[in-house]
C-alpha cells in the first residue's frame, strides 16, 4: 500500500551501485514513502551514490568508513543535524581479502580475520550504539546476512564466522534496545551477483546452484530483498525483533541437490 512508510526517515549505509542490495532496499523504502539518507565509502562511490540518492529524494550525509570511528560520528551528526531523530538504519556492510574469499579457511590471517570482523560484524554495533541515540521514537534497524554463517560453503571461509557473529549481534542488540521500542532483524539473502559478491571465489558456480537447486528453482532479486525488507522497515514487523529471515528462495531448507535438477 502507498505510505506505508509515509513519514518515516531511514539511513541507508552500504551502496556501492545499482546493484547494490542497499539500493533495493532504498528503492523499496521510497516506494512506500519513506525519506532516505546515504552514505558513501570514499569519493569514488560518492559519484555513484549522489545520483541514486537523487533518483529517490535522498539526500546524501557524507563519507562513512566503519573502519574510522569518527565517520560514523559524523554521519549520525548530519542525520541529526537534518532530522533529528531517525526511525530506521540498514547496514549493507561487508568487508574481507579477496585473496582469503578464495581456498581454504584455515589459511586466514591474523590481520584479516580481526579487519573482516571489525568491518562485517563489529560496524553493525558502532552503528546501533549512534542510532540508538537518535531513535527517540522507537525504531527499526536491520543488517545482511548469509547462509555462510550456518553451513560451510565453498571460498566463504572467514566472512562466514563475521557473519554468524553478526547473527549473534542481532539478538543480543534487539535484547538491548527493545524496551526502547528498537527492533534489530537481518534479512539472510540468497547470492546475488553485486560488487561484493563478485570477490567470492567461484560465484557464478555458487548461482547456478542456487538456481537449479532451490524450492522457487531460481535466484532472488533485489527487489525482492528489498520489499522483504520494507517489511522489516515498516510498522508491519512491529511484533518482530531478533529474526533472522532466509529470503533466499527457500534454499535454506534444502538438504542435496534436486535429482532433476541439471548437473553442474
Ligand atoms: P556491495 O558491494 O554492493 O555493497 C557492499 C558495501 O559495503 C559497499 O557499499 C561498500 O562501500 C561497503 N563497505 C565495505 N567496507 C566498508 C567500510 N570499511 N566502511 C563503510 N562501508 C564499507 O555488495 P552487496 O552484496 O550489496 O553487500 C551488502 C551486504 O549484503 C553485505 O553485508 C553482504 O555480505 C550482504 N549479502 C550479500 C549477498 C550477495 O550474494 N550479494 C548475499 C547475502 C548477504
């Protein structure tokens, strides 16, 4: 229905492109009315970010890097500074080596195991504790996730322990802030081929999978992600806090390949 978000301002953190799941998100959200703020990582995505902010009356608060605590400061700042308070956040935010995305797990460094944390699972709480702050209302805020962080799947290798933690995360932040009214969801999507996804050893063979294998028979897109999400966003989860929800074409559920399904 048209303003179902109608006077709700959301924070978007996490577009790189148009493929980007945050941009599905965001377009979701401003299709049910919702008022959107962005931020980038670094001024090469600051050319891409500005004109998709634009595409759905965003506006854009400035360079965030999760990795330099005053950035998030000062996003949340421009957020106050033009809303002053704020009813929603997605963290679309992931990081790891590509070279380690790639073999085996048990080859992981010190320094990418602790930098794949901080920037996949940590960001999500730096986040929650400036968000928090600004939700005076209630609020809802949601992360990514992936089935990596139940199963073992091929190259996922360290970004499936940042996503368990980051699982993890997401019930101990709605047993925080719920008797704000703060609700904290994560959405566990199915592959989808963005910038992200394509440092992933062998993806594509991981997408094929998906789509001979999973109960729909095909991949999600980010427009599904994204109305999935406006749930979650919206009034319409108002009893929901601390799920993890598969929107991933039913894949979860699957045990072996499909007998009929194509050989890879
Ligand atoms: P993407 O490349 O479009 O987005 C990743 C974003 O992370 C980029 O906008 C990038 O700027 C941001 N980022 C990385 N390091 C950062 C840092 N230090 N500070 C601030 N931002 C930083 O890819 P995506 O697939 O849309 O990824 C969004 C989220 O969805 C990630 O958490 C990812 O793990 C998750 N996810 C993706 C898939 C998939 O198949 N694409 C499936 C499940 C979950």
């Amino acid at each position: 229905a048209p303003g179902l978000m109608r006077g709700k301002r959301g924070l978007i953190m996490g577009v790189a492109n148009n493929r980007s799941i945050a941009w599905g998100i965001a377009k979701a959200c401003h299709n049910h009315g919702a008022d959107l703020a962005f931020t980038y990582q670094g001024d090469a995505l600051k050319k891409r970010v500005e004109p998709l902010a634009e595409e759905v009356d965003g506006i854009v608060v400035g360079h965030c890097d999760v990795s330099e605590p005053a950035t998030i400061d000062a996003a949340f700042q421009a957020v106050e500074a033009a809303w002053g308070s704020l009813d929603f956040v997605v963290h679309a935010i992931a990081f790891s080596d590509k070279d380690q995305l790639d073999g085996r797990y048990i080859d992981t460094t010190e320094d990418n195991f602790v930098k794949t944390m901080l920037i996949s699972c940590y960001s999500f709480t730096a986040i929650a504790q400036r968000a928090e702050k600004l939700m005076t209302n209630g609020g809802s805020m949601l992360t990514l996730t992936y089935y990596g962080a139940e199963k073992w799947m091929p190259h996922y290798n360290v970004m499936g322990l940042a996503k368990a933690a980051l699982e993890s995360s997401v019930r101990y932040l709605a047993a925080d802030l719920g008797q704000k009214n703060i609700r904290v969801n994560a959405i566990s999507a199915g592959p989808i081929k963005t910038l992200a996804a394509s440092g992933i050893g062998d993806f594509r063979y991981i997408l094929k999978w998906n789509e001979y294998n999973t109960p729909l028979r095909r991949n999600v897109s980010l427009d599904e992600v994204g109305d999935s999400a406006a749930y979650f966003l919206s009034d319409l989860s108002r009893g929901v806090t601390g799920e993890i929800h598969h929107v991933d074409a039913g894949y979860h559920v699957v045990g072996i390949k499909h007998p009929d399904a194509p050989d890879l």
